[in-house]
C-alpha cells in the first residue's frame, strides 16, 4: 500500500492548518479508506502521550487529535520532531516521542541534516501502511530564510509527492497578496505542487470576491477552490490552546474560570471542554486586576508550564501570587494541574539543572525535586474523599495523562508540625486542609465526561460530534469534486 499524500500549506501561522487537516482526515475516513496524519516538525508545548516504539512518547496535541479524526491509533511517527519551547531561544527536542539532550543542544540550523533521517523514515511507514496521509505544514513554505534547511514544508511535500493545498486567513485582510506572494516565492517545481487555494474564516458575502480568485488563477494557474466561513464553535482546540474572547458557553454567566496565562504555559488544549459548558466564561489572567473581580464560587487554574521556576519568577513580578493566595483565603477555588500543582508548593528543588530551584506559593505543603528523567504515560485513577468547592469529585473516576519531571511529595517537616493535607489521588493529587486548593500531576481532567458531569451537571460534545462536524463543513464549502481528486490515481 503506498499512500496517496495531501498536503495542507499555510501562507502564515494561523491560517488554519491544523483545523483543516483535521476535517480532512475525517473525511476521507469516512469514505473508509485508511487515513493517518503527518506533520514532520510541530514547535508547541501543547502535547499527548501516544504508543511509540518504546512503549510511549509525546507528539503534539494537534496531531494527536487528527489522528482520532482519522480513526487511527495516535503514535509518534505522526509527529516524528516536537519542540518544546522554554525560553525565547531555547527548546526541548522530542524525537520519536523521547527527549534528545543531543538535538537539545543542537543550533537550529545544524539540526535539519540530523533529523531528517528519522522523519523521512516515520513518513515513508505511514505512507506504506496507509491508503491517506494527510501532512500539514509549518508557518509559511515561503519562508526564504529558513528555505536551505526546510523539514517541514517544501522537503517533505517533495518526499511524499504531495498534492497541496494552500490556506488563508482572510479575515486578516491581504489575503489574495498573501497566496500569490507564497506562491511567487516557491521554486517551479514546488509551484506546480499547489492544486488549489483556499480562503479561511471569511465573513460577508462569497460573492463579492470576484473578480480576485479569477485574476488570481490567471496569475498562477491555481483555482481557489474552497471559501470557508468563519466558525468560532467548531469545537475542536486551537493547536496552542488559544482562547478568544469568545470563550462563553450558553446561557447566563453562572461562573468564571480564569486561567494564570504565564509565559511558557503547556497543555492549553485539555481546557477546551469548558468554552462549551452553559454558564462557564473562561478568560486569561494575566494581572492581579483579572482575578480582583472573581466572586468567591470562581475559579483560578493554575496550568501546565514548560518551565516551571521561570513561569513562577513571571507570576510573583506581576503581583499573581498574592492575588491567588488572597482568592483562596476569600473562599474562592485554586486547581493547579502538573506545573500549576508544582508552583502551589513550598518549594522547587533542583540539583541537575533541569527546571530551576525556587520558593512555591506555599498554598500547599508540598515539595518537588526535579530529576533528569521524564514521566510520560497514560493515566487512569479515582478520586477518595474531596472537600469543599471540590466535593462532587469524591470517587470520580478519571483519565488523563501525564508529562512532567518534576516528583512531589508532602513536605516532611511541615506535615510532622501540624501541617493539614489531603492526598486524594495516590502519588497524583493533593488539596489543602480547608479544601479551597487541589493540585494534580493529571492532565485531561476537564475531558472527562465524568468531571464535567460532577463539577458542572453538565455535558460537552464529544470529539466524535466535533470532527463529524467538520468533516460536513468542508464538504459543503470545497468546490465538488476536489476532494475527490486529490486522492485520485
């Protein structure tokens, strides 16, 4: 079996790669041919823990979601190169869902000729076992400075022989400037690669374009052949996990979730669950100013960071801390889930230089040291008892995942004096003595059917509902028949 390859280009970050990778890989599942996902290199600190050939690795969460539209088990190969940013110039490199120090410590332009192996490999199995590999691109294929040492665009559509398309966002303004300017800048041969534009999160009336999409093919002899509409609810998590100020379920506001936003936030994604609960607002904070109006039933979430110390330095210089603190002792909710758990502690040791040392919050009395190894597995456990505004979790069980070197326990010395702290999930979860706080290494817990019920008495659409959705949303926008001619013979 050798893959018929498509190709999703973009003419920037955010035009809609990733969203419409995944449509597509639901629809050609649906029309029951054997589909997988494929993006060589993805730089996010949004990630999933997937089977590798060692038993589990991390790939991107945008891959991973498009691999269950796929109907595919989700494995590293579909993201065979992740980078894990840590600071504006450094990242972790994850190869084949394993961390490599090596490539880590590796400039960015020597990396290319030592990577590429793996990636032409993991493409070239998927490509074997598949009828559809659906890749997607990375920022731009048109960007010259980066061009010499490309894995991720121009090289791999070259490799696999892809038919491309090359989305939009029109909704920024410059749109028709922005593809012919893409493509004028590939070589010939890559030009010729292109079957078709398509514009994204257009608002109006389609007809108004002409004559642009004409005097655009006449230019470069590629159709435009797909006008998406622009669609807040679609459902499916941003690749980053942004949220828009849109970020209000149904109904009347019963309660504010409002998210720490520190600089190297991680797993942004696993929260997407609430912009769909009736009730909920969820916002950003980035200021002692945002949280000052939460009521005492809101709640603050400390999330994931990909740098832990650096992300608590971030949070004390913006007054965050006291905020959080003085919201516990009004009575409102804290949950901190994996680096959020770590920050609520007294203290973060760490003696190889991984993440750095630090005093926590001290809203728990925890402590964790760092080690050179990575946890990363699957995770199924059950809440015992749980106090105050997280009671209804009392014997909830979960699933989840969890990505983190950093190991927590009680604080020995604080505990022995009196200190009060409930362990409520083994060796996984914590919360305080007047029950106002709850820390977790578990990620997905807002994904849980389970939790959502308990927490909210309330259900989300399933991922099911979502990709189904968005298959049918390409199939009614794309010209008829390009679809179908882009996996033909």
């Amino acid at each position: 079996m050798t893959a018929r390859c498509i190709m999703v280009l973009g003419t920037a970050s955010g035009a809609g790669k990733s969203w419409l990778v995944t449509a597509l890989c639901r629809h050609y599942a649906r029309l029951g041919l054997k589909v997988a996902p494929f993006k060589a290199q993805n730089m996010s600190n949004n990630a999933r823990v997937v089977a590798s050939q060692q038993g589990l690795g991390e790939i991107g969460s945008a891959q991973y979601f498009q691999a269950l539209a796929a109907q595919a088990e989700p494995d590293v190969r579909m993201n065979p190169l992740l980078l894990k940013p840590e600071a504006d110039t450094r990242s972790q490199v994850v190869l084949l869902g394993e961390v490599s120090d090596e490539l880590s410590n590796t400039p960015w332009h020597e990396r290319s000729d030592k990577v590429w192996p793996a990636i032409a490999a993991a493409l070239d199995e998927l490509m074997a076992h598949n009828d559809v590999v659906v890749i997607e691109g990375a920022g731009s294929p048109a960007e010259i400075n980066l061009m010499h040492s490309d894995i991720v665009n121009l090289r791999v559509a070259r490799h696999a022989q892809a038919r491309c398309l090359l989305v939009t966002d029109i909704d920024k303004g410059g749109a028709f400037a922005h593809l012919y300017g893409t493509w004028a800048l590939l070589p010939p041969e890559d030009q010729q690669r292109i079957q078709g534009f398509v514009l994204n999160k257009f608002r109006g009336d389609a007809s108004l374009l002409s004559p642009a999409p004409e005097m655009l093919q006449q230019l470069t002899g590629v159709p435009t052949v797909a006008v998406l509409p622009m669609w807040w609810q679609h459902g499916l998590p941003e690749e980053d996990g942004v949220f828009d100020e849109r970020s209000l379920g149904s109904g009347a506001v019963t309660k504010t979730v409002a998210v720490i936003a520190y600089p190297r936030i991680s797993n942004l994604d696993e929260f997407q669950p609430l912009k769909n609960v009736p009730g909920v607002r969820l916002i950003w904070a980035r200021s002692p100013a945002d949280l000052a109006a939460l009521k005492h039933s809101d709640w603050v979430i400390l999330p994931g960071s990909k740098h832990t110390s650096s992300d608590l330095a971030w949070l004390r210089q913006q007054g965050l801390d006291a905020a959080v603190a003085l919201h516990a002792q009004q009575g409102g909710a804290v949950l901190g889930i994996c680096g959020g758990l770590q920050m609520l502690g007294e203290a973060l040791i760490d003696t190889f230089g991984i993440d750095g040392n630090a005093p926590g919050l001290g809203l728990l009395p925890l402590v964790t040291q760092f080690a050179p190894d990575k946890t990363v597995k699957k995770t199924q456990a059950q809440f015992a008892a749980v106090q105050g505004p997280w009671a209804a979790l009392s014997g909830v069980e979960v699933s989840g995942y969890e990505i983190h070197h950093g190991q927590t326990q009680g604080h020995t010395a604080m505990l022995a004096a009196g200190a009060v702290l409930h362990e409520v999930m083994p060796g996984l979860a914590w919360q305080s003595g007047d029950g106002q706080v709850l820390g977790t290494y578990l990620h997905g817990l807002m994904e849980c059917p389970a939790v959502l019920q308990a927490l909210f008495g309330a259900q989300t659409p399933t991922l099911e509902t979502v990709f189904e959705g968005l298959a049918d949303f390409i199939g009614q926008h794309f010209e008829p028949q390009v679809l179908a001619s882009l996996v033909a013979p």
